[in-house]
C-alpha cells in the first residue's frame, strides 16, 4: 500500500553505525557536487543504491507539500492538532510535544501493540502511527534522532494513495542536505537515513566492509545486520581508516556491485522496473519538502557501466542550503516551483551514454582530477555515532535513527572555491542556467495550491 515493505523487513534487525568509518567519508563529502573525492575519481550514493540498499520505490510523486498549516494548503485539510486527534484517535500530552514534533518515546508506548480484535478504524490508527513512525526514524530522522514531526499527517490521512510517492528520491535529499550541513562549521551532528550511508560502502569498498556477512538478502542493506563495530578507541580508528581510504587502488573500489549474479537472485522485481531503473540516470533535482537536492550521476557514470569524462561544471545550489522550512509555513510546490517542475519532468533528463565492459574514469579525466582534487572538506576528530536500537512493536520491530556527534572544522578556502580548472566538459543546459539565476518563488500567503 505504501510501497516501504521493504524498508520495514530491516526493523527485524539489529543495526550499529561504525562511527570511526561514517567521519571518515564524511570528511570527504563535496557539498558542490554531492560526491565523495577519493584518489581514484569521483562517487556517491544514487536513487539505483536507494532502491537496492532500502528496496524504496524511485519513480513517484515528489514528497513535499506544506509542514504544519494543513487547513490552509490542502483541500479537506484540518487545523494541525485536531487532524492529529482525528487520525490517531489521542493527542500527546504538552510535555511530549516540542513545536510541531511528538516524541518518538510517547508513540512507542502509546503505540506499542496493536490489540487483539481491533476493528479496522483502531488497525488504520495504529498503521498510521507505524508509517509515521517508520518515517521519522528510519529515512528522515531530525539531528535529535527522537522527535517525529507531523509533517506526515497528509500522507497517512490517504493510506490507499502512499504508494504513488518516490520514497526514494526524498530519502536521497535528506542525506544529501545533511551531509552538505556538516560543512557549516556549527552544524556538529549528522541526521539522515545512516544506515544506507554505512551500507553503501561496505557494498562499493570490500576492504572495508566487515568480515563474516557472506549471506544476501533483499533488501541488500540487511546483509549488514548484527554488526557491532565497538565503541572503543573512535580517535585512532578515525585515525587508520583515514589512512585506509587514502591508499585506496582504483581496483578496490566496486564501479558495479548489483550486477553479481548473488544480488539478481534475491532482488525485487519490482525495483527493475523500467519505469525506476531509468531514473537511476535521471540528472534531475531531488526533493523532500523545502529540501531541494541535485542528483548529478554525470560525474559518476562508471558506477551505471559507462566511462567517465571530464565533468561539466556543478550547478551551483548554494542559495538553497538554507532553505529548511523556518520562518513560517509555506506551500512548497508553489515556493520552490521550478525544481518540483524539473522532477515532474524528470523522464525528459535521462543521461544517454555507452555501456562497456570495465567502466571507469578516462584517461583525460584521470589527468584532470590529480590537477584538481581535494581530499577533505571536512575533518571529524572523533566520530560519536550512536548506535541502531530496534524498539519491539507487534506489527513491526524499527530502530532509531543516530547520529554523529562530534566537533567539525571546515576550509572556507574548501567550500567556496569550487572545483577549479574545468575543460572539455560539455557546457551546462539552458535550463540550468536558469535554475541558477532565477529568484525565488514568492511565499503563498493563504489559500490552497
């Protein structure tokens, strides 16, 4: 119905976050082109590692709307706690609720068991505070990692209609946008879906996956599932996987994981869907409400069969890193109209190239990224990822989203310069140019969209 099966069977298992590991990547996270700068090129996580890691559908509507004022923006909508009331059938005391957000321990226990003989109003209630739950925990987790927002209130409100969202794409945003944060220099907790984060290179960079996870099974991120990397001496094993990652080889970084005939036995059909696969591709904006990500797959054509040239200049999207939601709601369609229109028409910016048997970078490329790399942007002394912790539920078993806690510097140097020295790259489009210089979308006063 909601189309997060997949993304569900994970709650079944035990999670922890290497937290020495996650800062090490971390440091290397461009904001400007969404990739990780390792010695051998460029990479990152795509919409194709969100549908493999996760099992999320990609194609969909965007996920966006408005946060709080519901009876302003949406037809049948109600004011925030009476709809809160109308869905869930209670309210939460004031001492559980911060603003707009509920704490994830009130739902847990309000929540916790489904009853036996319950009708099938009281079954809807308690769905939708799993969903609710679900979202706030495992894909779009604030820096507390224990408030749910009731931004969800709409979605949960049409059951029947959840599935024709792209989960994936949102997701994708709210790890973008909160590693780009890490390179504020106040910002010192990271958010996000970190489990797909900490997947992803264990699946991409086998010498530093752990040993003993052989077993696969969909989705691929619960391959991981029991592994407990310690909580002791974060300071030296920051230190040596540093290290580790600047000695990478080229050959030991996997450009395509998913193509092992151990991953095709256990994959959802679904996600090979032509109608998903093709977006894998898809140089298009990602959105999550006011969140408004690039996801520039032409810097990384390698890791879909392809060899990487020299990448055209990032499209610059900084005036939009401090565009979060504050200062008063808004309809964000309407606000942000350009990008939500740009996804909307995301089948027209399918990234056509050759597929060939040992995709990677061009020699011109290589030769153009020893020139121009940057190594870190960021640097994380000391990693305090908290770890996943399953909460038991009937229906289902979700953990809690951490966090990385600890003290970042950043270069301004690093971060404003860009990547210098781009040559031969095919020119950016018209259209981003556009989406570059245009201004904002003036804010909707009243009414609905």
């Amino acid at each position: 119905m909601a189309r997060l099966y997949h993304l569900a069977r994970l709650n079944d298992r035990w999670f922890r976050l290497d937290e020495p590991l996650v800062s090490a990547f971390v440091e290397r996270w461009r904001p400007e082109t969404h990739t990780f700068h390792m010695p051998f090129g460029e990479c990152t996580i795509t919409l194709q590692d969100v549908a493999y890691q996760l099992g999320l559908p990609v194609d969909g509507d965007y996920v966006s709307g408005c946060l709080t004022d519901f009876h302003l923006y949406i037809e049948g909508g109600r004011p925030a706690w009476q709809w809160f009331h109308e869905l869930l059938g209670v309210l939460p005391p004031e001492n559980q609720v911060q603003k707009f957000a509920v704490n994830c321990t009130w739902f847990q226990e309000t929540f916790a068991e489904c009853p036996d003989g319950a009708d099938e109003e009281t079954v809807r209630r308690f769905v939708r505070a799993y969903i609710m739950m679900l979202l706030g925990t495992q894909l779009f987790a604030d820096k507390s990692g224990n408030r749910i927002h009731i931004r969800w209130l709409p979605y949960v409100a049409r059951l029947e209609e959840m599935g024709r969202y792209s989960w994936g794409s949102a997701a994708l945003a709210w790890l973008y946008r909160c590693m780009c944060r890490v390179a504020n220099r106040h910002v010192v907790k990271l958010a996000g879906p970190l489990q797909l984060l900490q997947s992803w290179i264990f699946w991409r960079f086998p010498t530093l996956r752990p040993s003993g996870y052989d077993e696969i099974s969909w989705p691929l991120a619960s391959r991981w599932s029991g592994y407990n990397p310690g909580i002791s001496n974060k300071g030296p094993r920051v230190q040596m996987a540093r290290l580790k990652i600047d000695l990478l080889q080229p050959r030991q970084f996997i450009w395509m994981p998913y193509s092992a005939l151990d991953v095709i036995q256990v994959v959802h059909p679904e996600v090979l869907e032509p109608r998903h696969t093709m977006l894998w591709r898809c140089r298009t904006s990602l959105i999550y409400f006011a969140v408004v990500e690039w996801h520039q797959v032409d810097r990384v054509l390698p890791q879909f069969g392809g060899v990487q040239p020299i990448p055209s200049p990032a499209l610059n999207i900084d005036f939009l890193m401090s565009k979060d939601g504050r200062g008063g709601d808004r309809w964000f369609p309407a606000q942000y109209a350009d990008w939500h229109d740009h996804w909307q028409e995301r089948a027209e910016h399918i990234l056509q190239f050759d597929i060939v048997p040992d995709p990677g970078p061009s020699h011109d490329f290589l030769t153009w990224w020893y020139q121009h790399r940057r190594a870190r942007l960021v640097q994380m002394p000391r990693g305090g990822c908290s770890s996943f912790r399953p909460v038991q539920w009937r229906l289902a078993v979700f953990p809690h989203i951490s966090h990385i806690d600890g003290s970042h510097q950043y270069s301004p140097e690093a971060c404003n310069d860009g990547m210098p020295g781009y040559k031969g790259g095919k020119s950016r489009t018209a259209y981003e140019n556009k989406l570059e210089t245009r201004q904002p979308v003036p804010q909707l006063e009243q009414g609905k969209s």
